[in-house]
C-alpha cells in the first residue's frame, strides 16, 4: 500500500465520522433542506468530469466526457438552486408577525 | 497536484463541513447553502488550472456546462414546492450517472494490468452511481406519478433480485481480473441499472424519501470511490461526508416512521392488502358528513383548533387556503396550531417548507412530541388531507402494516374534522377506523376549495 493511497484512506474514515458528527445535530425540519443540500455537494462529481472531458480524445472520451459534464453540473446547479428555493422560505415573514425561528424550535 | 490547488480543495472541505453545520438551524440554514456552495466554487476553481484541455475537450465542457445550467437553473426554479421531493430525486440521479461514466472514463485509459487499487474504487463508482441512478429515475416517476405509486411484486423477487446482485459481484471480479475488456463495463454498468429499477419497484410511494434519502447517500459513496480512482481529494472527502450524513438521515428517517430500514426496502409496504382492506372497510359502516355551515360554526365557537396538515393539503396547493382559515378564526379568539408529523407532506421538514411558504408564523408549527399532549384539551382537530399520520391503528392494531409508527392523537380531540377528496385509503394502503369514529365528521372535496368554504363558512358564523 503506498503512501498516497495511505493518506486518500485517513481521509475517507476521517470523513465518515464527520459526516455523522454534524448531522446528528439537525432538527426534523430541515431534514428535506439537509438532504437536498448535501445532494448538491455531491455535485462535486463535476471535478471529476471535467477532468476527464478536458483530455477528451476518442469518440467514446468524448461522449463518456460531455455527458457526465452535463449530468454533474446539472446536479451541482440544480442542487444548490432547489434547496435556497426551500430556505429562502424559512426566513420569508410577513410585516407584523416577527419572525422568530429559533425560539419556535426550542 | 500542487500545494495550491490541494489547499484550495481543504478550504473547500472546511466550507463544505461548516455548510452542513450551519443548516442545523433554520436561522442559519440558506447561509450554510451559501457556504457549501461557495465551497464547490474554490473546489471547481482549483481544478481548471489542472486540467490540460484538448481543443475538443474544451468544447465539450463549454457545452456540458451550458447544458446542466440550463436543466438544473430552470428545473429548480420552475418546481412546484409540493415537487421538491422529485427533483431531489432527480438531481441525486444524475449525479450518481455523472460518477458511474467518469469511472468508466477513468477504466478505459488503464493498460492491461492496472492496479488493484485504482480499479476496485473504479468498480464501485460504476456499480453504485448507476444503481443511483437508474433507482433515483423510477423514484421520480413514481413520485411524478408517472407510473403507480404502489409497490410492483411478483412471487420470487427477492431472489431474482439476489441473483442480479450476485451477478454484478461475478461480473466485479471478472472486471478486476481482466480489466483489458471494455464489454465487461458495459455489462457491469448495464446489470447495475437494472438492479437499480428492480430494487425500487417494490417499494412503495410513501416510502419514497427513504429510498431517495438512501440513494443520496449511495451516490456520495460512487463520488468517494470516483475519488479513490482519480485520486482526488475533494472528491473522497465531500462524497464521503455526502455517504455518512446520508446513512443516518436515511435511518433517522425510517426511526420517524417507526420502522425499520430493511422493512422499508423490502417489505413491499402496502401492497395487495390495499384492496382487501379498503374493500372490508367500506362494507357496512358508515361515516357522519355535515356542510361547510355546520363545520364553520363548530370551528368558529372553539377555543382551541389544531390543524393536521397532509400532503392532500400539499396537493392541492392549499397551504395558502389553510392560512387564511387560521386567520379568520384567530381573529375571533380562537387559539390555532399546526401539528407537524415528521413525514407530513412526503418527507420529514417537506410540510414546515410548504406552511413557510404561506407565511405560517413558526410559533404556530408544532413537532408532534410537544403537540401531541394538547389534542385532548383541542375542541376540534381539522384533518387537511392527511390518513395513514392520524390512524389510531398504530398504537391499537398489532397486525396492521402501520403498527407502532408514532402518530399525532387527532383522535383525542373532542371532534374531528376530517377533510379528504374521498374514502380512499393512504398512502399504507390501509382503512382508517379515525374516519368511522362518531365524534368524526368527514368533509369531502379538495382541500383548496373544502378550506376556502370553511372560511366563508366561519365569517359568516
């Protein structure tokens, strides 16, 4: 095992406990938000793509290439887009009625 | 890779990581979006000074790009709210497609003997991305209703589906020991798809979320492994934190509906009993209906209403009609609230999104641990298009498919009114006996114009 691989796989378990750590904090509400938005981050397959439509040669490289440049970017944009659309309404309070989410929450 | 573009992908991780924190709270949640977004900016930044573009290939990411903009800006802005769930589904699905092919890119520039460690991630990407992907599609089309939402069975699935998998496993072995044949991925990939159709069709609609909830989670894992292969350190460490958040949303979900995860996958919930019950069920009992005046007056002369709101109020848009209706009735001194099931709506949060949307003041939503005492001090709870979240058969009926899932005592209220476009049972596919009881009265019609009349209704009272 070299040492590369050594370090890509402290980082993978490092990272399991992470993912866990920090979703263990978050209330039912926003479980559709959460959920939505580390969806998005997952668009992160877009660097991947990108790396291999850029050395595209072939015609198989090409379409492989172009469509998983499309497919990640559409992840990543629609991703981030639909969960502000559903944040943005958390906060959307009317003149009047003082918004005032973490109190309701406790 | 050099120390810039690995420290820009660390400072892409920590935003990632804090995103994620920041959504724990509804006060901070759009600025965790932000963050996490703001992290895929720096981490796709960094990446372009590394790529070495060919002229075509440069051409093909200006033209990908465009694309998914294009699809995902105007997919996200045009959705429905009451759609979320679909899209996700669809994003997710993607995504999980966009590994898969950028694994199988990556396995077509390996010479004859590459690696164990370069295919195996490989080979993971290509297996789960596409079950990913193909089991995120007929997600969506069960939830667009594109196809029925009821589980599809027939005798010998499990094994079939055993065999299918068992088959990706052979084919994963020969791939990895003779990694020079292109078909091999292909047939891979091919089997993987469908194992990914067939694992989702026997589950049904309602429990959609977890699967999706599960796939997005699956997906993060291809991404990961995409990582192990390209060796690419945001890869492994944004889908790994997508893989393990994921898993326990997925199992935090299931706890919400009082069930376990390998009942959800493979219990094929509310299949052919939905016929025999409903049938059963309609035979010889009735059930109280009264008019809008009737109800109007009722509700207008209460002190304490509590609104159990489901997706039927989802469906028919009628988020902004059930406002309304709170309005009228604070206006004359009576005390509102909403209760808020878990899974409301067709995930847990989806409702408090839709009530958001109207304008709900949050104080008036309550979670279903702090509501649930109220019900018996409640005159009325106004059922809007919820069934299988208020059926008492959960805590009373041993054999019923719902049994021990926590649902919200509507049926301690002293009445009940309960609103629904007609008999039909739930999403479980089960009778409700909430709907028979006497101090019960069924309202039927749309919930949007059912709403709308009350409200009329009451002003008048």
């Amino acid at each position: 095992m070299n040492n590369e691989l050594l370090n890509e796989l402290t980082f993978f378990v490092l990272a399991i406990f992470v993912g866990f750590e920090v979703i263990s904090k978050v209330p039912t509400i926003l479980h559709t938000p959460l959920m939505s938005g580390t969806n998005a981050i997952h668009g992160i397959i877009l660097v991947g793509a990108l790396v291999i439509a850029a050395g595209a040669r072939s015609p198989v490289e090409v379409l492989l290439g172009l469509v998983a440049v499309a497919l990640a970017t559409t992840n990543v944009v629609g991703g981030f887009v639909v969960t502000d659309r559903m944040l943005e309404m958390f906060k959307g309070r009317q003149p009047g009625k003082p918004a005032n989410p973490v109190e309701a929450k406790k | 890779m050099n120390i810039i573009i690995s420290l820009a992908y660390l400072v892409a991780a920590v935003l990632f990581i804090l995103g994620l924190s920041q959504l724990s709270s509804p006060k901070s949640a759009r600025n965790g979006n932000f963050t996490a977004a703001a992290g895929m900016v720096i981490a796709l930044g960094a990446t372009v000074p590394l790529l070495h573009f060919t002229t075509v290939g440069a051409v093909i990411v200006a033209i990908g790009i465009v694309i998914g903009v294009a699809i995902g800006t105007v997919g996200a802005r045009i959705v429905h709210m009451t759609a979320i769930p679909q899209m996700v589904a669809l994003f997710n699905g993607v995504g999980g497609g966009a590994a898969a092919l950028v694994a199988v890119a990556e396995l077509l520039h390996f010479g004859v003997h590459p690696p164990l460690s370069e295919v195996l991630p490989s080979v993971l990407s290509i297996v789960i991305g596409s079950i990913s992907f193909a089991g995120s599609m007929v997600a969506f089309a069960k939830l667009q209703e594109l196809m029925t939402g009821t589980p599809i069975t027939y005798p010998g699935q499990q094994v079939v589906n055993g065999l299918l998998a068992a088959a990706i496993i052979g084919f994963a072995i020969a791939v990895l020991a003779i990694a020079s044949i292109p078909f091999s991925f292909i047939a891979l990939m091919v089997l993987a798809l469908i194992l990914g159709v067939a694992f989702v069709l026997p589950i049904g609609g309602a429990d959609m979320p977890v699967v999706i909830s599960l796939l997005n989670a699956c997906t993060g894992l291809a991404v990961a492994a995409s990582g192990f292969t390209l060796n690419n350190f945001a890869l492994i460490v944004a889908g790994t934190l997508v893989g393990a958040s994921g898993s326990l949303l997925t199992k935090l979900m299931s706890d919400a509906m009082g069930r376990s995860l390998a009942n959800v996958l493979f219990g094929a919930f509310g299949q052919v009993r939905t016929a025999a019950t409903a049938a059963a069920g309609a035979a010889g009992r009735s059930v109280r209906s009264a008019s809008a005046e009737d109800l109007g007056t009722l509700l207008a002369y209460s002190q304490r209403v509590i609104i159990v709101p489901g997706y039927g109020l989802a469906v028919a848009q009628a988020q902004h009609a059930a406002r309304e209706l709170a309005d009228v009735l604070e206006k004359r001194g009576v005390e509102v609230e909403y209760a808020i099931h878990p899974v409301a709506g067709r995930m847990p949060g989806h409702m408090n999104v839709l009530l958001a949307e109207a304008n709900v003041p949050y104080e008036q939503l309550k979670e279903m641990d702090q509501v649930n005492d109220d019900f018996k001090n409640a005159d009325v709870a106004l059922i809007v298009g919820a069934n299988d979240v208020v059926n008492p058969a959960a805590r009373s009926t041993p054999g019923s498919p719902i049994y021990g899932m926590p649902i919200l005592n509507a049926d301690q209220a002293k009445n009940v009114i309960f609103m629904k476009r007609s008999m039909r049972p739930g999403f479980a596919g089960i009778d409700n006996e909430l709907m028979y009881d006497p101090k019960t009265v069924m309202f039927f019609g749309d919930a949007k114009d059912s709403l709308t009349k009350l409200v009329s209704a009451v002003k008048a009272a």
